[in-house]
C-alpha cells in the first residue's frame, strides 16, 4: 500500500489532489492507511463517509459490514513549501508555513441539510497533529510543543467557532455564518485519556465548575466506547494536571467571572466582590496560554518519568497503560533519535493498541523505517 501510495505522489504534480475511497470497520485499518499517505508526503485535508445509497451485496446481507465508504482526500502540497523546508530546514517558522499552506487547502464552508458542520481539520488540535506527521515525515524534530504550537496559532490566525481560518477566508466563512440559525457543533467522543482532557477543556470553557458540578457529567462519558488496554484517569488528576483551580484568594479569574456574571446574575461586580469570590471558590477552569505551557512541561516531565517505568518492565506485555505517556515517551524518543526505545516499548503492548492509535503507529513505522535504512 506504501509503495502505491509513494507511486501516486510521484506523478502528481505539486498543489494536485487525490481521493482514496475505502470500506472497513477496523480502526487500525483506517490508521494504516492514513499514516501510509502521511509517509509519502501526502496531507490529509478531509475525510468523509460516501452514501452510496445501493450497498454491495456483502453489504446488504450482512449485518457486521459496514455501510458507508470511508473518502479521504489528500494533497502533494505546492513545490514551494518543500523548497522552503529544505533550504530552512525545522524552524519554528517552517511550522507556520505548512500551516499556511494547510490552512489554504482545507474547505471554508461545509453544510449538510443546510446545516452547516464542523470542519474537524480546522480544529487546533487536528492542526497540530497535521504539523507534527509533516516533520516526522521529514525525519525532522518538532519545533513546538502542543500548547506553544496553540497559542501561537490564536495570535496569528482568525478562530470561528472553533475552526482556525486564513485572514482572507474568514469573510466567506462570517457571511454563511450569518444565514445559518446555530453554530456547527463538534462531537467529541471521550475514548482514551487525551479526549477526556480535550471533552474537559470544552466542557470548562462553556461553564467553570467545581469538582461536584464536573464529576456526574464526566462520569457518564467514560461509557464502553474507552480503549481497552488504556487505564482510566482519576477525574481530580486530569484537572491538578491540566487546569487551574480559584482558591478564593485574589481577583476572580476572568473566564469565571465572565460565565458568572452572564450565568448567575452577578453582572457588574468587581473582580474582588466578596459575593462573587464566593460563588467563584473551588471552580476549574481553563489556564490562560501562558500559563498552559508552564503546566504542560510540569505533565510532560510527568509522562515521560512515567514512561522509564514501561521500559523497565519485566514482563512480556503491559496489559493496562496511558496512551499519553506512550505518545509523550515516543516522541521524546524521536527527538533523540533513539528509535530502537520506540521499538523496544512497542514489542511490549498488544499489536491492536499500537494499530489503533494513529499517533503511536506514526511514530512506530517512521522509527523502524530509519532503523532498517541504517542497518
């Protein structure tokens, strides 16, 4: 399929597209073919289900098929990107050229029974993700970390409900806005610790809250839809590592008293009003950038002490783990150029974790792709 895939890139022209069209219910066949694109030198730029009304007969008359195709698109990005890349080579500025570049290929507007959807490859974090696969792709170190690349990212391009735009496509994108009744929702389906944290993060951005309000909501969501070898994180851990909580001292934060005060008929306080201070006390919220990359290295350091213990692992295989240590220890590892750590640490979870999570299987085949190219 690599090989394919490496033909295609070869004859298109740069800034060219190309769709592949497939039909399979296995995760891990979706991540392998998408990391197999991504190693090429392909971007992925959309991917959507064809309703092709008239299944096949498997499709039809079986209840286990599944009955939709899965299409994504890809494009050989412009001759000038890779020009640049190779004359700048991994800078922080490379970065923001591919995002550039990404940005400009992705649709505007996208709508559904008149409805318009969430582009979810205009989201931050599917960005980011993006960004990271574009230099590994080119055996190169990642020049920003998640929350460096994320703020970033708001200082310098316009953010709509969600979805990141180019300066020049925010217009078109206002005007459909304008014409619709609500704004597209993104569906986030809590399955591992990363989407609890992300499910968390929008959750506290809509209503800061306190312990008692955010457990019986986040409790309902880690339902059977969790990976199975991945350990289920203790609520009050994903929030002292991730968020920031009002102790009552000083003014009240100003995400917390923003939803207070439109919320809970406290509006016209001053930040340090005794009634607000109390009705803001013990609630989570969201860490300003700044402040978010001052955490994110403290959980860093974290994942990656967490990570010296998976390797001194004895055993043959580690039944239960955290995919975010995993995910943080492999690209520590790529970093150094220490690819026989990844391959050591992937020998010792189940074939089906590693398949199922895009991430790790990107890192994986990249490390043994440099491993057998140096033997």
């Amino acid at each position: 399929m690599y090989s394919c895939f490496a033909e295609y890139y070869r004859v298109l022209k740069p800034g060219r597209w190309m769709t592949v069209v497939f039909s399979n219910s296995k995760a891990a066949v979706w991540n392998t073919i998408q990391v197999a694109l991504q190693q090429t030198g392909f971007v992925v730029a959309e991917v959507t289900a064809l309703d092709k009304k008239q299944g096949s007969f498997q499709q039809v008359m079986s209840p286990n098929t599944v009955k939709q195709d899965l299409v994504i698109s890809v494009y050989k990005p412009n001759g000038g990107l890779e020009d640049r890349f190779k004359k700048h080579g991994a800078t922080v500025d490379s970065a923001w050229d591919f995002v550039q570049t990404h940005l400009r290929n992705l649709s505007v507007v996208k709508t559904r029974g008149g409805e318009l959807e969430f582009i979810v490859e205009r989201d931050p974090r599917r960005i980011f993700d993006r960004m990271v696969a574009w230099f590994v792709r080119h055996d190169a170190p990642v020049p920003l970390s998640n929350d460096e690349f994320l703020s970033g990212l708001r200082s310098r391009f316009p953010e709509r409900d969600g979805m990141v735009f180019l300066p020049d496509q925010v217009a078109e994108y206002d005007k459909k806005r304008a014409q619709a009744a609500q704004a597209p929702q993104m569906e986030l389906f809590v399955s591992d610790e990363r989407s609890a944290i992300d499910w968390l993060a929008d959750f506290l951005k809509r209503r800061p809250s306190t312990y008692q309000d955010i457990h019986p909501e986040f409790t309902t969501q880690l339902g059977a839809g969790w990976k199975k070898h991945e350990t289920k994180p203790e609520l009050m851990a994903l929030l002292e590592n991730n968020f920031l909580n009002y102790d009552g001292n000083g003014d009240v934060p100003s995400q917390i008293h923003s939803y207070l005060s439109t919320n809970h008929k406290l509006r016209g306080l001053e930040k340090n009003d005794p009634e607000l201070v109390a009705k803001a006390k013990d609630r989570w919220y969201v860490p300003d950038p700044n402040k978010a990359q001052d955490l994110e290295k403290k959980r860093e350091k974290a994942l990656l002490k967490e990570f010296q213990t998976y390797l001194a692992f004895t055993g043959r295989r580690l039944k239960e783990f955290r995919l975010e240590v995993l995910r943080a220890g492999f690209k520590d590892a790529w970093t150094n150029k220490d690819y026989t750590i990844i391959l050591k640490i992937a020998e010792k979870i189940p074939e089906v974790a590693l398949q199922e999570d895009e991430k790790l299987l990107q890192w994986y085949d990249n490390a043994l792709t440099r491993t057998e190219a140096d033997a």
